[in-house]
C-alpha cells in the first residue's frame, strides 16, 4: 500500500533518494533491518494514511525523522506536518533532546512540510558540519520545542 503511494521520480527520490525503478518491498526489508531505525505509521479514520521513521543515534544522543510519505490522495492537507511533529514527539519521549530532518536540496515541499511541523533550519555553518560525512548538501533543520513544552 505505502508502495503505491510512489507516483513520480520525484516521490522516490524525496522518499528514498532512490530510483524510482529501484522501489519496491525489498526497501522496507533493508530499512526495518537497519539498527536505530523505528518504522512508523499513522491513521486517519482507520486508514493508513502516512509512513516514516525516526533515527535513533545514542551516540551523538540525536534522532532523525525522516523517510515520511504521506498517501496521495491525502497531501496538501496537513497530514505531513501533524505527522512530522508526531515523529518528532516519539523521537523526544525516546529520550532523545536533539531531533533533525533533513532534505534534499529541490525537495521544497519536504522543507515546507518540516518547517510547518515546527522544526528551523539550521545556519549554514551546522548544515556544512552536519554534510561532511554525507553524500548530498543537504538542508537540515532542527525540531524546535513546542510552545507549550
Ligand atoms: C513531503 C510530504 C510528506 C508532505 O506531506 P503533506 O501532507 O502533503 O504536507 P502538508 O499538507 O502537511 O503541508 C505541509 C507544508 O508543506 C506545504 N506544501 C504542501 N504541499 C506542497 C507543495 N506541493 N509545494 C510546496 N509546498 C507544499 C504546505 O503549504 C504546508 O506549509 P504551510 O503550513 O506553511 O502552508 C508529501 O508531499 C510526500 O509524501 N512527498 C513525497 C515523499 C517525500 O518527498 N518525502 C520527504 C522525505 S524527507
């Protein structure tokens, strides 16, 4: 089902930073493997409406939300962000007090959505150190706490 919601190249490279061609049952296999991943879900009247995880890195004692897609028919309606912000939630009730999320650079519509869910770019000199070991430039934002919190 989240499978289908893989329309465009764009969608698997936003979603997966894969080819499209190169989507299929086998990404849930490798990523549900992968230690610190937490796959998760969420429901809209009792569909599955969004996927995504959190990254658990004890370590550096960070968690990374990242990985979401929302179903298609249900974009543009504020699915993503509650959902980024629930993502983060989980990520802070597991402990961690520093949560990122990145995004490509043309994936304005993955910054809109994380912006929207309450998490601030980084300045550009964190968002340097944060690429060194990585193989894009990415745009990495911070979760900011919640007014309430
Ligand atoms: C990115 C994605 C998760 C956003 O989910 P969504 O439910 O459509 O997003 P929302 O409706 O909650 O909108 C969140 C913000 O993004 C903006 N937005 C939504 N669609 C947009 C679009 N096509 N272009 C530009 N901005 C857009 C909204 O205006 C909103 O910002 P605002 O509150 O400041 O107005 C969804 O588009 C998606 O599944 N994309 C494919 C996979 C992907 O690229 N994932 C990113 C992985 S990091």
């Amino acid at each position: 089902m989240i499978l289908g919601w893989v329309r465009s190249a764009d969608d698997a490279l936003g979603w997966a930073e894969l080819p499209f061609l190169r989507i299929g049952p086998q990404v849930f296999e490798q990523w549900h493997v992968e230690p610190g991943v937490v796959p998760c879900v969420g429901w809209l009247e009792g569909e599955l409406c969004a996927y995504g995880q959190v990254w658990e890195d004890p370590v550096e004692r960070e968690a990374e939300v990242t990985r979401v897609i929302v179903a298609t028919d249900l974009r543009g309606r504020g699915v993503g962000r509650t959902f980024a912000r629930l993502l983060a939630s989980e990520a802070i009730r597991r402990g961690f007090g520093v949560v990122v999320a990145r995004t490509t650079r043309p994936n304005r519509t993955a910054f809109a959505c994380f912006r929207a869910a309450g998490f601030v770019r980084m300045d550009r000199a964190d968002e340097v150190a944060m690429n060194l070991d990585q193989s894009d430039d990415y745009v990495w934002l911070q979760s900011a706490p919640a007014p309430d919190v």
